[in-house]
C-alpha cells in the first residue's frame, strides 16, 4: 500500500469522530464515517443543527469533501482484525474493511436502580432534555429533576422553558460544587455558560437544592411520590430528614459512562477509575489504544465534554495519519503538542468534575430486594442476593447464574450499576484493566437477518 491509498475508518460521528476524520482526510487517507444515528453530530450537535463549530456536521461538509459519512449505520461485530461489520436498512450487511481506526463511540447515561426507578414517569436527564428540546414534548406539570452535576441544571432549563414546575436536587454539597470556579475560570466558557443557567432558572423560580438526593419513587402504575432526603458526604441519608413530594415525573441525571463494548470486542485495554466509577478505553497520550492501528477519542476514553472530545478527536486522526507515514515527524510534534495543551484545559476542569460529582457509595446502597437490577431479563436486586448464596461476588458469575446482562442492551445499562453495587457491598475487586465479563457480538441490537447474511465460521 501506498500511503495515499490508505484508508481510515471513524465509528461515531459525534464531535470526536468529526474532528479525527476532518483531520485524517486532511492529511490524504481515505475515511469513512459511520453513525448508527440518522444524522451526523452525535449527542452534542443533536439539538444544534446549524452551528457552523468545530465538530459539528457543517464543519465535515465544509472540511472533509473527500470523506464518506454512512449514516443509519450500525457497526456490531468486529469479525477479523481490519475489518467491522456493520448494518445498515439500505445496505444491509457489509463488511467494511480498514487499515486505521479510530474508536470515538461515545458516552450513555448512567443508569441507577434506585426504588421505583422503572416506573412509568422515570427518565434520564439527557432522555427527557431530548424530548423537551427536539420533540417539545413535557413529561407532566411537577417534575423533580435529581442527579449530580451541571448537566441537571440544563435539564431543568429546558424544563423549565416549556412551562413545567422544576425542582432540582443534586446531592453533591454546595462547597463541593462552589469549588470547581478556580478551574472553570481558564475556560470562560464554560463559566458563562453556567452562569446563564442559574441566571434563567432563578428568573424562572426553579429551587436547586444542593446536598439532597430522591432516595425512592413511588406510584402504583407511574410516578406519584419521590422521598427526598439531605445526605452526607458518602450520599447517605441523614436520619430524619426525609420528605415526601408530589411529582409528575422524575427526570435521574447521575453522570456518564463510556460505550467500552466495540473497544472490547477489538481487544483494546480499558481501564478502571475510581474517580469515575466507571472503565474507559485506555490510550497513550496520543490516542493510540493497545491495539496497533486503533485509536479512541472523545467520551469513549472519559466523560470530559465537547470541547475535550473535539480536541482528543483531532489528536486521533493526525496520529493516524502520523502512522501512516502522511505527516512529517517534525510537524507531528510540533501539532500534537499544541493540541495536547489545550486538551490539558479541558482535562483539569473534567478533573474537578469527576472529583466533584462522582457518585458515593450510598447511592448504591438505596436498592431494595425488589428493585429492579437488570430490566432487560426482570432480575431483581432480591435474585442477585439470592445467587450470592451460591456463587462469588463477580458480575460474570452473576450473569451466569440470573442472566443479569444477557438481554438486548448486553449489559449496557445494568453492569455499571451492579459492579458498583458489588464493589460496595460485597467486596468485589475490579480488574484494573479489562471488563469484568466478555462481550460478544452482536454488540449493538440488529435484525436477525444481519446475522445470517453473515454466519460466523
Ligand atoms: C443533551 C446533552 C447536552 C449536552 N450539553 C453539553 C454542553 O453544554 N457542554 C459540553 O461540554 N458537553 C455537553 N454534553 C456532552 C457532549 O454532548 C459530549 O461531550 C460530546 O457529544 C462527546 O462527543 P463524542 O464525539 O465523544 O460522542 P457523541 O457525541 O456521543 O457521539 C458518538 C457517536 O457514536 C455513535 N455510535 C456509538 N456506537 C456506535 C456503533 N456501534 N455503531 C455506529 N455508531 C455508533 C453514536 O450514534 C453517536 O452519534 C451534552 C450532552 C447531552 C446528551
């Protein structure tokens, strides 16, 4: 192969994937853009059409002329090493083969199973400012917005827009949230950026209430009631504080995790942060993974926001195109260095981030036996315990025994929440470096038909 004949693939065509393939087609290889969504932007750019920034759709049709973008394009198995297959309504099953990848897959809402959680009426954050936002659709009249982090705060704004009563309850305590300004101060943005949501929800009287958390939901057939209490630094309610409130619904907001299932399933690293709570994929400082010719960028590597995702993005595909051969050693330096410093501004405000709102042990302490653990195959918190009278205290044990995580999300939605619940309770040690249960394709929910197209040997 020559250098110019040398093809990059970008799964994920949010500001990350955008930024690497603006870049790796700019220094000459072939790319491909691939997003399961209808449309190019990702999470960011959803609701943001028609900016022209940095990462967004414009941006690629403006920059990146020569790049193949294939929307409504499932990537779900990784059958042999430079190749993905994927699945799309038009295309059906294709393999689509590369040379370099670069992983910029994304982040999903972290789900919490807390009493009532999947009641009719229970949302994510990011769900419900979805719907508010692009469909004008409102939950209910009441709506309870609790969680921890900035994300709650436009949550509640696009709420509050459209003529709901909002409360917001974020448990992390006030000083705790009052000391990230000294960060948020070096990317003024974001600051402003902040300082207009509280200026349009105190305009609007929404009450955020810092150091308190909804510790159970009730109703019968949807949401009625939620218990709200004050908690202490480890999220534990405080004894007698606990209050019952009226609600329409309940809009949960505890944070992101990164997609890990196609990093895995390639044979990349991930690694686990306390920090976090959560894995990311593991990458060197120039967004390589542990797999020669892979690279991962934006949330897939950690939760840092748009601006991080636009610059980790842009990092992945120059070194991409560095190991290809397309970019002189001399300009590579020079470039990396300048895009990892403004990548260190974000990375110390995603610091105090994680720092600040990273969910405590007593969150995972809420769940009651009848709590729903996994909702994809009905296993309650009550069958978890019940299978830990027979088997260790491993996520792959569980699934094995209850088929936790077996179901269409393959574990998505509930693993996070039950390697913490085990880690808090039963004294589950997580393997710093790999997930602890195998993934298996298909990674992503496809019609059977795919499947068949393509028998695996
Ligand atoms: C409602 C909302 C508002 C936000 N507001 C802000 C804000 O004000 N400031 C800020 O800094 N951040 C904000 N964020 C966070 C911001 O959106 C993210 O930081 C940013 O989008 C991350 O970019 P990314 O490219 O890493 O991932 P994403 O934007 O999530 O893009 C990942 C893409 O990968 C695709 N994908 C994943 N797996 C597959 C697969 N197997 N096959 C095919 N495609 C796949 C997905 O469809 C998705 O389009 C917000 C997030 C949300 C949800």
């Amino acid at each position: 192969l020559s250098a110019g004949d040398q093809t990059l693939v970008v799964v994920g065509a949010g500001p990350a994937g955008v930024m690497a393939a603006i870049e790796g087609s700019r220094w000459g290889l072939n790319v491909t853009v691939v997003d399961e969504q209808a449309r190019i932007g990702g999470q960011y750019y959803r609701t943001r059409a028609d900016s022209p920034a940095d990462g967004s759709p414009r941006h690629l049709t403006a920059a990146a002329q020569a790049t193949e973008a294939r929307v409504n394009t499932t990537v779900f198995d990784a059958p042999a090493t430079g190749t993905l297959r994927t699945w799309s309504p038009d295309r059906g099953a294709l393999d689509v083969p590369y040379d370099r990848l670069v992983l910029a897959t994304g982040a999903y809402e972290r789900a919490v199973a807390l009493p009532g959680w999947t009641l009719p009426g229970v949302m994510t954050a990011g769900g419900m400012h979805a719907l508010a936002k692009n469909q004008r659709v409102v939950p209910g009249r009441r709506v309870i917005v609790a969680g921890a982090g900035p994300f709650l705060l436009e949550a509640a704004d696009a709420l509050a827009s459209r003529g709901c009563q909002v409360v917001v309850v974020d448990a992390t305590r006030l000083r705790d949230a009052l000391s990230g300004l000294p960060a948020l101060a070096r990317v003024p943005k974001l600051l402003v950026q902040a300082a207009g949501y509280f200026a349009r929800l105190a305009r609007r009287r929404v009450a955020i209430r810092y150091g308190e958390l909804v510790t159970a939901i009730h109703g019968d057939d949807a949401v009625e009631e939620v218990t709200v209490a004050r908690v202490d630094r480890h999220w534990r309610p405080i004894p007698g504080t606990a209050r019952r409130l009226k609600v329409d619904a309940v809009c949960l907001g505890f944070g992101f995790v990164p997609h890990l299932d196609l990093a895995q399933l390639i044979g990349c690293n991930v690694e686990y942060h306390d920090e976090d709570a959560g894995f990311a994929v593991a990458t060197d400082p120039f967004m390589r993974t542990t797999v020669a010719g892979v690279y991962a960028a934006g949330e897939t590597i950690g939760i840092a926001g748009v601006g991080a995702a636009r610059l980790t993005g842009r990092l992945a595909g120059l070194a991409a195109a560095f190991d290809a051969g397309l970019v002189p050693g001399a300009e590579f330096a020079r470039q990396s260095a300048r895009i990892r410093l403004q990548i260190g501004r974000y990375r110390r405000v995603a610091e105090w981030m994680r720092k600040t709102y990273r969910p405590r042990r007593g969150l995972w302490e809420l769940a009651v036996d009848e709590t729903m653990a996994c909702r994809c195959e009905d296993v309650t918190i009550g069958d978890l315990r019940s299978a830990l009278e027979l088997t260790s205290p491993s996520p792959v044990d569980l699934k094995t025994l209850t088929r936790a995580g077996m179901g269409p999300c393959q574990g998505r939605i509930c693993s996070p929440f039950i390697i913490e619940w085990l880690r808090s309770g039963q004294n589950f040690v997580v393997p710093p470096h790999h997930l602890p249960w195998s993934i298996r394709p298909p990674v992503r929910p496809v019609p059977l038909e795919a499947w068949l197209d393509h028998p695996r040997g």
